[in-house]
C-alpha cells in the first residue's frame, strides 16, 4: 500500500496512541503548528539554499548538494525553473510554501476532490525516498495528504496515446512539478517510516498524467462545478481552479453542495432540476438551474435588448435585466425591445408555482422583425456544464444559464 494513501490509517493511529498517553505524561504532546512550521520552514530554506536541481527530457528530477569542490547554482537561485511561493491557510496558519512548476501540463486541470493519474517520488530533506511509484497510480485528492489537493490543481495533464499489444501508454504534455511541504501540510506528528519520522519537511516530485473528474453526491454535476464560481468574476476564469468545492454551501445545511443531493435545499433533487430543455429554434438544449428559482428571458438572435418585467404584487421589479431570482408564486411576463431596431414583443404570462421543476412559456416571434424571439422560462439554480457564451440567446451576465453544446460531455 502506498504510503501517500495510508495517510488516514496512521494518523487515527498516531492521535489513538497520542490520547492514551498524554493523560499520563506529556512526552507524546503534539507540537504547536505554528513552532512546527517555523522549524519547517527554516529547514527548507536551507535545502534550497544548499543543493541543486536536474531535471531530464522526461521530467525526472535529481538533487546534488553544493559543496566548496562542486558549486553549482541553488535551487533557489536557478532561473529555468523559477522558485514559486503560494499561500495555504490551514490549521489557523498561513503557510508559505514554495514550489516548482517544471511544466504546467497541457490538457485539463483537476479540482481539490478530484482522481488524479501519476507518477511520483517523496523525499525527506536528505534526499533519501520513504515513498513513491515508478509505475503511474491513481489517487482521490481528497483522501490524500493535504499539501497534494492544495497544489496539484496548480497543474494540467497531458495527453496519452494507448499502443497495440503489451506496450504501456505513452504520455506526453503532461505537468510536472516539485513540492516542498512542511509536515503541517503532510504528515505532521506520524511517522510513516525510519526515512520519514513525525514532523518532517517533505520534497514531492510528480507527473500529472491523466485525471478523472468526480460527481461524489451522483446528482449528474460533476463536483469540480459545484463551487462558489460567483465570488470570482467571469473575467478571471483563470484563478477560478484555487476554489475548493469543500467551501461552498448554498443552503447552509452543512453539506457542501458537491456532498449534497439538494444544493439549494428546495426539497427537490438536484438531479431532477438539470434536466434538459432543447431549444425549438436554436436546437441547443439548456441545463436549467439548481441554485435556486430563477427567471430567465432567452432571446433566440444575437442583439442589443431592453427588458421590461411584469411581476406579481410583492415582488420588486428587477428592471432592465435578463434574468433574475424570485421566490414568490405568481404570473411573470417579459416585454423584450430590439433596440437597434424598436421591434417590441412581449412573452405570455408564465405561473411560478412553488418551483417543483422546469416550467417554460410558449415561444413568441414578433411580427415586426422575424429575427426576434422571446422564451420565458422559470427554474431552479446554475448549469452543469458548459460555458456562458452567445450573450443573446442566453443573456445572463450574472452566470444564472450556460448553454450546453453537444460536444459537452461529462468529462468537459
């Protein structure tokens, strides 16, 4: 059994052995995180200060140590491989940790709780190996040490080509790094062999090759979308991987949605509130939300347009806006203006009832501008899948509607 993964056993172990003597004797109390990390720190420090890095063609990594007869560059003060520093904040500390990125990878990126494919190596600072595989093996980040699920979506994989007969896979673009853990992020207080004792400082060397997105809750959304997207804008997508799905609860009933079969607590199940809709005009099918009730006007051409809503007593009138969120039961319509052409067309009355479902009005042209049309449609929460594109057809700024092409698959 690889080591990485016997993390949960040893530790239970570690704290039931740490329990039955500290009432005795407090030889076996467990360090301060922030002393330990302190002490962690500095030794890292000294390791990249005092040894040297090579890495190969195939992104294989060896480290000297620099002595007066053989000087060479430090880790530290090396160029190609520029040394990074990253913030996790974990156990009430905020750890600095330093890292590699030999090569980012090419392909897709894994969340925190995702399965990952790779090769790997651990060190101790002494260069000597307590773990590792040769041989690519899979892990569930969020089974696994903590340093792992903080970095490896810093990552991308590559891609891989299956040989006839016998031949293993050949992988190619895939990301490769180097971590530098303090034992907060690791082990801390267990010893996992005589190479790696309680509260060691940890070097990782891996290859990301393959990942395997996963639906833990099996409500038909992949776990990697069930996290709080909204607090990061739509123009930076590209920090959006440091989200954890562990963070993010809608309903507050104390499951994160990726654990939780009803994300918006409404009493109806995730999986029934994504089912599909197939747009008659436009032939693109919709996953409808489950964060939610939202209403949502979809126009069926590229444009520029107003929007001017009927709402029922009690609800404030959202003004100029192409979708928003209402809990109150009653009829909603849409007036839709063209602007560059002042054709108007308004949407038949809809009923948001209690919201145990998709409801979507009939579909209405205009008479003036054959190019415009209007659906209204009520449901609950954000998709699954896809990407927030042609802003007319699906008009909603605040991400309340993705469409779905058909190349979006589980897997996208």
């Amino acid at each position: 059994m690889n080591k990485i993964v016997r993390m949960l056993v040893l530790l239970i172990a570690g704290l039931a052995i740490t329990s039955c003597h500290h009432s005795s004797s407090d030889d076996y109390a467990i360090n301060d995180y922030g002393v330990q990390f302190k002490t962690d720190s500095t030794a890292i420090a000294t390791f990249l200060d005092t040894h040297h890095i090579t890495v190969d063609a195939d992104y294989n990594v060896t480290f000297d140590t620099i002595t007066a007869a053989t000087p060479m560059t430090s880790i530290r003060n090396q160029t190609e491989y520029p040394l990074k520093d990253t913030l996790i904040v974990e156990d009430g500390i905020n750890y600095h940790v330093p890292f590699l990125k030999l090569r980012e990878g090419t392909q897709n990126r894994p969340s925190n709780v995702d399965s990952v494919h790779v090769v790997y190596k651990g060190l101790n600072l002494y260069r000597q190996s307590f773990d590792g595989s040769t041989n690519p093996i899979w892990f569930k980040l969020d089974e696994v040490i903590t340093g792992w699920a903080h970095f490896l979506p810093n990552f991308k994989t590559g891609t891989y080509t299956i040989p006839s007969g016998n031949d293993p896979a050949t992988f190619n673009g895939f990301g490769a790094g180097v971590l530098f853990l303090p034992s907060g992020l690791a082990y801390y207080n267990s010893a996992i062999s005589t190479t790696a004792p309680a509260y060691s400082p940890m070097i990782f060397t891996f290859k990301l090759l393959a990942l395997r997105y996963r639906d833990h809750d099996r409500d038909g959304v992949l776990s990697k979308d069930e996290r709080d997207f909204a607090s990061i804008p739509d123009a930076n997508q590209s920090t959006r991987w440091t989200l954890h799905a562990a963070d993010y609860d809608l309903d507050g009933d104390g499951y994160p949605n990726y654990l939780d079969t009803d994300d918006d607590g409404d009493h109806v199940l995730t999986k029934t509130e994504i089912t599909a809709y197939t747009h008659s005009k436009t032939s693109k099918k919709v996953y409808f939300p489950y964060n939610g009730n939202t209403v949502t006007a979809m126009m069926s051409v590229l444009g520029s347009y107003t929007y001017s809503w009927t709402v029922p007593p009690g609800v404030p009138n959202p003004g100029n806006v192409a979708s928003f969120s209402a809990t109150t039961p009653g009829d909603y319509s849409v007036q839709v203006t063209n602007n560059p052409t002042g054709c108007v067309i308004t949407t038949d009355n809809i009923i948001m009832e209690s919201a145990q479902g998709l409801k979507v009005s009939d579909e209405k042209f205009s008479t003036c501008d054959s190019s415009i049309g209007v659906i209204l449609v009520i449901a609950p929460g954000i998709p699954s899948c896809g990407s927030l594109t042609d802003p007319a057809t699906y008009s909603n700024p605040a991400r309340v509607r993705r469409h779905v092409d058909a190349s979006c698959s589980p897997s996208n």
